[in-house]
C-alpha cells in the first residue's frame, strides 16, 4: 500500500498523540484511584505507591525490549500488543483482592503495555518529520497531558458513580476501543533517506554515523542525557502522582482534586508543543536548562497551596514546566547521536528516566505514612529538581561530540 508521506505523516502523527493518551493518563489514574483504594482495602499508601515504581520499573525494561522489536516487526504491530496488555491489567486490576495480585495486573500488565508506547511512537514520528522535529515530539509528548486532562477526571466521575473496581474495569474496556482501532494506522516511514517532511540541509541535524550502538551506551553525554532526565522524573513524578491524595488531604473536594490533576494535564499540552518549537529554533540544551529550573520553582511553590484556587494555579504553570521539559530529551538525544542509533540511545535514557518516575511516585506514598505529610515529598523534589538543571548545564554541543567522535 502507497502513501503520501507529508499526509500520512500527520495521520501517524495524529494516531501517536490517541494512543499515548490512552496510554499514559490510564497509567496515571492510579493517582486518582489511590485514595478509594486505600479507603475500600485498608492497603497502605506506601504499598499503592509502591505499584507505581514497579510499573515504571517495567516501563523502563519494556521499552527497551518494545523498542527492539519494533525495529525487526514495525511499530503497528509494537502499539497493538500494547494496547492489548494495557486492557488486560485495566480490566484484571478490578478484580484483584490481594496487593500482589493488584502488582502485577496493574504493575506488570499496565506497565508493559504502556512501555510499547512511548518510545517506539517518538522514533517513528520523528523519523516521518525533519525540519520540525521539536515540533512532533512535542504533539506526541502532549498526549501525556491530554491523557491527564481526560482521563484523570473521567476515573474519578467513574469512581463516584460506581466505585473503584468498576471504574477499573470500564476504564480497561475504553482503553482497548480507543487504542487498537488508533494502532491500525501507524507506519514506519518508508525508506531511511526519504522519510522525512520537511528536510532541507539547514535543518539537518547530526546523523550519529561516528557513533555504534555501543559507543553511544557507553559516551559521557548519554548518561548526562539519562542522569539528568533521571533527576528530573522524580523530582515531577511524585508531585504529579499525589498531587491529587495532597489536594484531599487539604480539605479540597474529591472531584475538583481530580480536576487539579487534570487541569496540570491540559497546562503541559502548550508547554510540550512551545518547548518543542522554541528547540527547533534555539536547540533543546538552553530549552532543557531553564524548564529544568522553572519547574523545581513550581515544586517548591506547592508547599504554600493550602486552597482551591491556588491549587489549579499551581497546576497550571507546574503542567508547563513539567510538560514543556519531557520532548526534549528525545530532541536533544537525536542532536547528540542522530537517527541510526536513536532507538538504543533514547532506550536506554527512557529507562533511566523510568527508574525516576517509580522512585518520586514510591517516595511520595513513604514520606506520608512515615513523616505524616508530603511536605518532604516536596522539598526533596525541588531539590533533585534543581540538580536535574545544574546536570543538562554540564552537556557540551552536539556537533562538537559527533565530530570528536568521528575523528578517533
């Protein structure tokens, strides 16, 4: 079957941003479904929270596995089995009664199908564009903040108007309607040299042709790349993941907690689409550096929420910052090492980065039922937050390296 790639390219595009929705707000009602849990289970929070880190534990391997796969199979086929484990833990999840039961329906099975997703969709879209890379990675990265803006207050409508099983259970149903009918229209661009949109040489980027798939694993800036993208998942994960337990906790009202959530979701869709447009201008590193910086600012800040109205404030700007900082690791890691090794260098940042997201969730759920509060979860994520700035500081310019490189 032929295609007209600049038109398909926006299909592909279009079908990327619906699944990673789907897929990363389902992954993050957990935070909504955190509190009804512990109320109907009598499981701990720390134990919930603990669900978290392991499924980003497993996010992080599976991308690694999906992104090799998807390589030899395609990225349709990759987005398919996903969605179909997605389902699967959604709807195995309400009907658990055991938490190891609940880790590893929504733990392993969510996580793993989530995984298919994230990184398998990036390098294929970015591989469709050229000249407006930033611009692409930013709209699929806006399906993060799209998945929250939905999902986020439908799981808690579903939460009140049934209770939490059946919430799960319709939520896993949805999840395999929008998913695998969406999955359907992905393709890998068709041949290495013409799969791109808009590529003249000025937009060109460096092709990582000095670079192996060892030598980038084992390269100075790829681990700056990973230890910062590290740093800065838990220092915005755990905020994120208790951002609605918090609001609760406050006296705010369970639906308009929900909303706070979600509002940060509909917040981080400009700021994933700005941030990707002003790298494609000015290059991702001084991008990166002060989002970095703006968002343990926000962080901090949330020590002060005590009301409604400055919780949606918060939320607001944390959702640019956050939101804005995510495109760009896969930005700047094809600036650095180009696209013949792009799946196994941002692989192996996603993973690093996925080991962050499980930490700041698990830390959150610790820090409340052993200090009696989050307001450590906080000071503790402004403070890695901070050092996820000073660490994208530390990257040398890309053509530098893969000059360097090439050289030796």
């Amino acid at each position: 079957m032929t295609t007209d790639r600049p038109v398909y390219a926006w299909i592909v595009l279009a079908s990327a941003f619906v699944i990673i929705s789907a897929g990363i707000g389902a992954l993050f009602s957990l935070g909504v479904f955190l509190k009804p849990i512990e109320d109907a289970t009598g499981w701990s929070r720390a134990s919930i929270s603990g669900i978290a880190f392991f499924n980003w534990v497993v996010m992080g391997v599976g991308s690694l596995f999906w992104g090799n796969l998807s390589d030899r199979i395609g990225t349709r086929l990759v987005a398919l089995m996903g969605g179909v484990l997605l389902g699967l833990g959604l709807v195995l999840s309400s009907r658990v009664t055991l938490p190891w039961q609940f880790y590893l329906s929504f733990g392993l099975l969510v996580g793993l199908g989530v995984s298919a997703f994230y990184v398998p969709l990036t390098s294929t879209v970015t591989t469709w564009f050229a000249a407006n890379r930033g611009l692409a990675a930013g709209i699929v990265s806006a399906g993060n903040g799209f998945g929250l803006l939905v999902i986020s207050p439908l799981s808690r409508w579903l939460i009140s108007t049934f209770d939490w099983r059946a919430a799960m259970l319709i939520l896993g149903n949805l999840t395999w309607l929008v998913v695998i009918p969406a999955a359907l229209f992905i393709r890998n661009s068709p041949g290495e040299r013409t799969r791109t949109l808009e590529a003249t040489p000025a937009a060109a980027t460096p092709d990582g042709s000095g670079f192996t798939a060892g030598a980038a694993l084992s390269s100075f800036p790829l681990w700056v790349i990973a230890l910062t993208h590290f740093a800065c998942c838990a220092a915005h994960s755990g905020p994120i993941f208790h951002m609605v337990s918090h609001a609760m906790d406050q006296g705010i009202p369970n639906m308009a907690a929900a909303g706070v959530l979600g509002a940060s979701g509909l917040s981080s869709i400009p700021g994933r689409i700005g941030f990707g447009v002003l790298a494609d201008r000015i290059g991702a590193k001084p991008v990166l550096v002060t989002g970095l910086a703006a968002q343990a600012v926000m962080i901090f800040a949330y020590l002060l929420a005590d009301d409604l109205a400055t919780f949606y404030v918060l939320a607001l700007l944390f959702g640019v910052t956050y939101g804005g900082v995510m495109p760009l690791y896969a930005v700047v890691t094809r600036e650095y090492f180009g696209q013949k090794v792009m799946g196994t260098a941002y692989g192996a940042v996603f993973f690093i980065s996925s080991v962050g997201m499980g930490v700041g969730s698990f830390a959150g759920g610790w820090f409340h039922d052993n200090l009696g509060s989050y307001a450590w979860l906080y000071l503790s994520s402004f403070a890695i937050g901070g050092m996820a700035s000073l660490l994208a500081a530390t990257l040398r310019p890309p053509r530098a390296i893969t000059s360097l490189t090439s050289s030796t």
